[in-house]
C-alpha cells in the first residue's frame, strides 16, 4: 500500500514491538530492512520496555508519494511516532545503519528525551575532500561511486539484493523490492551519501555508545577515527562480526543498553 503524504501532517510510522516493562528502550533498524533487524537483541532485554519502529518507507510504515527521505524526514516521522506513545522517562534510542543516523540526528535535537544513544554499524560518511589519508579519502570515494551505480540500476540492485537476502541469517533483513524502491533510492541519496551525522553526533549531550563489526564493509574507517575520539563517545570493535546484529554483535548491543 502506498500511502499518501497529508500536507501540515508528519505520518506515523508503524511501531512493531511495543512490550514489556522498565527502562525504555527505542530501537530503529537501517535502509531497506525492519524491525527484524532486532531480533537477536529483543529477547535479551526481559528487563525492559522495548519499542521497534518500522522507519518511514520501511516495514509496515507509510510510503508517502511526496516524500524526498531526506534525513530530517525521517527523524521527523520518528519524533512523531515517540511524542504519540507518551513516554514519560527519558530512553536508551539504539539505531542500526541509516537508523544510527536517524537516531544521532533525533538525539541531537531532542536530548531532554533520550538518556543514552546506542549507535550500532552506522554508516558515517563525509566528503573524501574532508579526509586526509589517501586511503580513506579513496574508500570514501568508492563507496559513494558504489551507491551511485546502485541507486542507478533498479533491475541489478533489486535482482541481486533479493540473491543477497535469501543467503542471511535474518530473514527479511534486506528488503528491496518494487514497493521499497523508492524509499530505498532516496534515503540512500538524501539521508546516507548527503549526512551531516559527524556534527549531529558532536551535539548531543548524552553518552553514546557506537558499535561496528570488524568485518563491517559500509564503515568508513576514516570517518570513525574522527568520532571515535569525541567527548562521551564510547567505541566498541566487534571482532568478527559484519553489519548485521548477530548474536555477537547482539550482545555487545546489550551490554551498552545496560
């Protein structure tokens, strides 16, 4: 179903887990994915109120015919959908891949809500001009280029993304299909290749915990030298996981909600 964008009105997204009691803990999954991103973390957070957000375009969330997905699109929608559940208490906010940028750039404007931030896999980019190694500023370049073809080849990207999805160990953990694809394009273009999450992540006021795998290939390690060494960051290298949250990275994941 495609949803149609209510002018004046921000969508509410679809909130696919909502259980438990205690600490409150929101979680938003990446581009192209849902709420089955979590499903190693969910079952180890008994002790907790655990929210899921289908992000906007994903899931079972609305696909506005109108929407540009930019960042502040996203966040928008998740503000939203946070301010209608009525929580009461600051919230630990954990996002994943594009969901991490999401969650960085809601935690910067809203820092009264959140009490801590769990960035797990994000894809912190910035412009290879802004790199000084040579060898990040060509990764960077690369990844960009990559994105590039992907986001201009509809009929490889979403023949190979479904090759892709059935060989993961989470089912359903790439979701790009004819109904996804434009939310897919441009979230990739608009909220991922064009971020500003280096400066959104220096402004929040919370700590922050950020997680990657090391065998992770949508890092930048050029980007992440960077906020690896901002005040109340905390970085954790996973050693052997990728970008998914296996039960690995899951527990990593846990520990840092505390």
């Amino acid at each position: 179903m495609r949803w149609p964008h209510l002018k004046g009105r921000t969508p509410l997204l679809h909130v696919a887990i909502d259980k438990g009691t205690g600490p409150v803990v929101v979680l938003l999954h990446g581009i192209a994915s849902s709420s089955v991103t979590f499903q190693n973390v969910v079952p180890e957070l008994s002790a907790h109120r655990v929210i899921a957000i289908d992000l906007l375009g994903f899931g079972q969330s609305p696909i506005p015919d109108d929407s540009e997905y930019r960042l502040s699109d996203h966040v928008e929608a998740i503000a939203s959908t946070i301010e209608s559940l009525h929580l009461h208490e600051p919230f630990t906010l954990v996002g994943h891949s594009m969901g991490a940028l999401v969650a960085a750039r809601y935690a910067a404007q809203n820092s009264r809500q959140v009490s801590k931030v769990v960035l797990v896999s994000p894809p912190t980019y910035l412009s290879p001009t802004e790199l000084s190694d040579p060898l990040d500023r060509n990764i960077m370049d690369l990844y960009l280029r990559v994105y590039h073809f992907l986001r201009s080849n509809k009929d490889f990207t979403i023949r190979n993304a479904q090759f892709i999805e059935r060989l993961l160990p989470i089912p359903k953990a790439l979701d790009i299909n004819e109904r996804t694809w434009t939310p897919f394009v441009k979230s990739l273009e608009n909220a991922i290749e064009s971020q500003t999450t280096i400066s959104d992540i220096a402004a929040i006021t919370v700590p922050i915990e950020l997680i990657y795998g090391s065998l992770d290939p949508f890092h930048s390690d050029g980007a992440l030298k960077i906020v690896s060494r901002m005040t109340g960051v905390t970085t954790h290298r996973v050693l052997g996981s990728d970008h998914l949250i296996g039960k690995r990275l899951a527990r990593v994941v846990v520990t840092a909600i505390g």
